[in-house]
C-alpha cells in the first residue's frame, strides 16, 4: 500500500504542478509585442516554472511523508518495523528471543516458531496453544524442509504457501536454513514494502550471530586447549634428573596443542631409574585424557619395579575410562646402572634399540615387543625381559612420529640408510647431541610439508 499510494502521490501532485504552471503562465505572461517584451515573458515564464516545480517538490515531500507515517510509521507496520529496529542491534540468540517476545508477542499478538532446520531443532516457540501443537509441527516439517530457498513468504490458515497476499495468515523467512514462522492473522494489513527490509535484517542477524558464535568458540576452545596443554606439560617431566652414571636427553613436540605422546624419568634409588615413554592411539583430547591417566598411574604406584605390576595398573585404568578404541603402546625399563642391566617391557613400541660400541663400530641390539597393546585387549602373561648394558650404551626410545616421518616419495625415515648412518653417528656424542642430529633430520627429510605426528624420543647414555 505503501508504494501505491506513493506513486498515487507522485503522479498527482507532477499534475498539479504542471496545471499550476499553466494557469500562472496564461495570466501573468505578457503577450509577445516587441523584442523587449519577448525577453521579459522568457524571463517571468521560467521564475514561474522554477517557482511552480519548488512548490511541487515542497508538496511532494509532505504527501510522501504522510503516506509513509499513515503506512508505515503508524498501524499495524509500525509493529514490524520496531522489531526490524531491534533486530538491527541484535547480537544473540537471547537478543533476538527478547524482541520477538517484545514486538511481535506482545504488541503484535503474534505466535512465534524459530526452527533449526539443519538440525531440525525447535529454538524458540511463543507459549501457546498454535506453536506447541504437533499438528503445526509436522505441517511446517512437511511443507518447509531443510532444502528451501533462502528468502520470505507468506502461508494461508491450512500453514501452506500462498500468492495471495491479502489471504495470508503469516509469513515466515528462512535464511541458512533458519525458519522463523509468524503466525499473525492480520498479516495482510502489514506493508508489503517493509518485509524486504525484515528479510535483508534477518539474514544480516543470522550471519552476525554464526560470526560471532564462531568467535567466541573459537577463543574460549582456544584458551581451553592452551588450559590444558599447560596442564599436560605439567605431567611431563620439568628437567631431566641428575643421576649418576646415567645421561639423558629427551625431545617433545606435539602436533597440536595437546598430545597422545608422553614420557617419564623416575628415579628408584641411587642406580635404578624407571624410564617410560609411550604413545596414546588418536590424537585431541581423548587422547590427552589417557596420557594424563597413564602418567599419573605409573607416578602413584610405589613397586616402580614390579614392570608387570606397572603394565596391568595401567591397562586397568585405561579401560576403567570406557573411551572406545583407545589404547597405549607403552615401553617401560629398568636401567640398573650397578648391574649394567635393563628390565623392560615393550607393550607393542616399534623403535626401542640399544647402540653398542664393538670393535667393528656400533651394534644395533633391538628391544623387541614382548606384550600386546595396553588398554583394550585381554593382555597375555606379561614377561620381562633383561638386556646387559656395556659402558657407552646408549638407549634410544621413539615413538613412530620419528621413524614414519616421510619424503616427498612416500618413504618411511626408518627404512632409510640415512636414519641408520645418523643414530650410529649420535651414539658417539652427547645424549642431547644425539637427539639435536635426529631432529635435524627429521625436519630435513620430512621438507617443507606439516608433520603428520606427534614426535617424541629420549636417549639415555650409561656409564657417564
């Protein structure tokens, strides 16, 4: 009605004026006599259409105000053009809730239906009898699915799309498959003009919302994950123990912020020391969970030389937590450097190896898997094993970040003659020496490509 009435406006008061400048024209023109005269009947003739088109447009300005008062600023169109004022400065979904219930609730005496059509999730319902009701439910789910086009329409009393505007019984706009229904049985009587604007605020509302949702859970997520990175480290040991006859070096880094990757130094007495380093399956917070129950079950328990004991306490807890698949390859060892031995158990770690200097060069003596996953499966009678230890020793423990780093070709850095040549020639060196030469290689041979691992290692080198 809005735009009708305008134009109506519009065309009448061009008329008038056009009318006007002739009426002025015919009387106060002077009819042509001379040369003279020519140019002063010129001369009024435009002062008359310059005053006539000004008085015109001074009409024009006030009709088209008025119309828009008696439209859109007054009746029942002011109602939604409140609302749009207020959705223009919403930023949640409890703003938004709060000028539905406002505006069209209670100054419009509308019923109300948010729904997430995505997740086909009711977000918002106004407290009566039209929108709680199952029939109105499974109407608007039928004739209003998931995949409807972005934009706003108008429904009859049956909840069905109609062209008929002046037959609607509600409207409802659908933006990101968000369906806001308004059932409101005078809906014929608000201005067509005004639901263009109500659909660009709505669509404006719902991205502002996503953004700033997005946002916040992006910096509240962040701020956990840092949380509890910190929270991690802190289970990992701060510095490496002073212990006689033994030097140790060790290598952490996480692919994200927190890691399924973990590993400890504890000393039993003056030459026994625990060594532990193990690798949590998935990565993310799971993950993190069941290295932070490891760490803590290994620390509390007081026979840290019962290895079996060690294993089962920790395959116990890790099943206690009911987290589907999730399990640990574990190495654990016993370094006695007064009896120049190991005891371990190697619960499924690929890579513990032991580097002997011989006369020949250094000898690669493997430490081999002898019992299964921890966490998940029935565990077999778990044996330890013992290995002697020779002064110049050193022990090298990884998890598979290190050795299935991969090239350009695809090919695994454990399987490399490379990675063979580096840790002989670490072994001559310093524990931290030897691990800054494998590092240095991984990064090499790995390029510019983001590593696909958690990358954890630890040396230990007896008799010094």
């Amino acid at each position: 009605m809005y735009k009708t009435q305008k134009k109506i406006v519009l065309i009448c008061v061009n008329f008038l004026t056009i009318i006007l400048f002739i009426i002025l024209a015919v009387f106060l023109v002077p009819e042509k006599s001379s040369n003279a005269h020519s140019i002063y009947s010129f001369v009024v003739s435009v002062i008359l259409f310059i005053a006539t088109v000004f008085l015109g447009g001074k009409l024009k300005s006030f009709l088209v105000g008025k119309v828009r008062h008696n439209t859109l600023e007054s009746g029942e169109t002011v109602i939604l053009n409140n609302f749009i004022e207020k959705l223009r400065f919403c930023y949640s979904l409890e703003d938004f809730y709060s000028a539905i219930s406002e505006y069209l609730e209670v100054q419009g005496d509308c019923s109300v239906l948010l729904i997430d059509r995505s997740k086909n999730y009711i977000l918002y319902n106004s407290p009566d009898r039209l929108t709680t009701s199952e029939a109105t439910r499974e109407k608007l789910d039928s004739h209003f699915t998931e995949s409807w086009a972005d934009g706003f329409y108008f429904f009859d009393r049956h909840i069905g799309i109609t062209s008929k505007y002046q037959k609607s019984r509600g409207f409802f706009l659908c933006s990101e498959k968000q369906h806001l229904y308004v059932f409101c049985k005078y809906a014929r009587l608000f201005e067509l003009h005004v639901y263009d604007r109500l659909f660009e605020e709505y669509k404006h509302f719902i991205v502002r919302t996503r953004i700033i949702s997005e946002l916040s859970e992006i910096s509240a997520t962040t701020k956990e994950w840092e949380q509890l990175a910190e929270t991690q480290q802190s289970f990992l040991p701060q510095k490496i123990p002073n212990i006689p006859k033994l030097k140790i070096a060790t290598y952490f880094r996480p692919l994200v912020n927190v890691s399924g990757d973990y590993f400890s130094i504890l000393p039993i007495d003056d030459s026994k020391t625990l060594l532990m380093l193990g690798d949590v399956s998935g990565k993310g917070l799971p993950a993190a969970l069941i290295m932070g129950l490891v760490m803590n079950t290994v620390k509390i328990i007081e026979d840290k030389e019962d290895l079996v004991g060690v294993v089962k306490a920790v395959d116990k807890a890790i099943k206690g937590m009911h987290l589907q698949d999730k399990y640990t390859v574990l190495f654990l060892g016993v370094v006695d450097t007064d009896k120049m031995r190991i005891r371990y158990i190697n619960a499924s770690m690929s890579d513990p190896i032991i580097l002997s200097p011989s006369p020949d060069g250094y000898r690669l003596k493997p430490l081999t898997s002898n019992a299964s996953l921890v966490g998940i499966i029935d565990m077999d009678d778990v044996k330890v094993e013992e290995k002697r230890l020779f002064r110049g020793d050193s022990i090298l423990i990884a998890t598979d970040g290190v050795s299935e780093v991969m090239d350009e070709n695809g090919v695994e850095l454990g399987d490399t003659d490379i990675y063979r040549k580096t840790i002989i020639a670490g072994a001559t060196k310093s524990p931290q020496e030897f691990v800054n030469d494998v590092v240095d290689l991984i990064m090499k041979y790995n390029g510019d490509r983001k590593l696909h691992d958690d990358v954890t290692m630890m040396i230990a080198k007896v008799g010094y």
